[in-house]
C-alpha cells in the first residue's frame, strides 16, 4: 500500500514551526543586556532567551576607535568572531604575550580559557564584529593582566597554510 504524500496532514506541524522555526532578530532588535567587558560593546541577537537557542550565542561586538577592552576570557566557551569592518588585533596568553591582526572578512577562533584582549587598531575607525560562541551563556571573565610591552607577532598557521598569514 503506498502512502500519498498528499494525504498526511502536516498542518499541525506546519502551526508549530511558524513559531518554533526559523527567527530573524533584525538589527535594530538586539539585546545589550548582557555579560559586557570594557572597553566594547556586545549585543545579542541569538540566545536561549531570545530565540530558545541551546548550544549558541550570537551578537555583535563593536570597539570603538582606538579602543581597547580589557584582558578576559570566557571560561568553557569557545568564540569565533568575524571582522565585517576595521582592523582588529588581538593579543593573548598569560602576559597578553602573543598578537596577531584580522582584517574585514576574517575570522577569529579563541579557544576555551585562553585570557585575550580585544583592540582596535584603528584610531579613526570602529571596529564592528559578528561573534559566535558554542553555548547560550553569556560568560566574560575579567582578569586583572599585567601585559608585556611589546608582544611577540605571531603568523596564524593552520594544516591548509603551513606557512602560516597574517
């Protein structure tokens, strides 16, 4: 016996995925109440809150000209940020010892536990980022960093690129 597409009835589902399916959170509709680090400003757009995410976290982050936040990290979570416009630089480790720069289009990968710092290599510009974490907790632990002067460059080198880019 062959079942007719036609004849289920998948207007129940139908009703429940109008609400509980695909969301968009326009721009203008972004939360900024959430776990903030000076120096920047995150907004959120997709969490548990907002859109009954379970695993994600996602907003925008804009650090202002010549700015930059201070050193934290955020705890289990791993982030991955994309520049859409400026120049960031970042800086990690114990000392905020390492640096490396991202450019519009890149995209950034903080592991879990890693202390950074954020910056805005521009003087004139903002520096305007998407930002994704892997759960829908908000966590930005601040840390009290006495960073080195000069901060070792370091090229990012991943099994695609050996030599590495800047």
């Amino acid at each position: 016996m062959s079942h007719d597409h036609a004849d289920h009835d998948h207007s129940h589902e139908g009703e429940a995925w109008k609400h509980d399916g695909v969301r968009v959170v326009r721009s203008d509709q972004l939360d900024k109440n959430t776990a903030q680090t000076p120096g920047m400003n995150r907004a959120a757009a997709i969490n548990f809150a907002r859109v009954g995410a379970q695993k994600l976290w996602a907003g925008t982050v804009t650090i202002h000209a010549d700015a930059k936040t201070g050193a934290h990290h955020h705890g289990h979570l791993e982030s991955v940020i994309y520049v859409v416009r400026g120049r960031a630089r970042m800086r990690w480790g114990e000392q905020l010892q390492f640096t490396a720069e991202a450019g519009p289009g890149d995209f950034i990968y903080v592991p879990p536990y890693v202390p950074h710092q954020e910056i805005n290599a521009s003087a004139t510009e903002a520096l305007e980022c998407v930002l994704c974490r892997s759960d829908g907790e908000a966590v930005a632990i601040n840390l009290d960093i006495e960073p080195v002067e000069k901060p070792e460059q370091v090229l990012w080198v991943d099994p695609t690129h050996p030599q590495g880019g800047v």
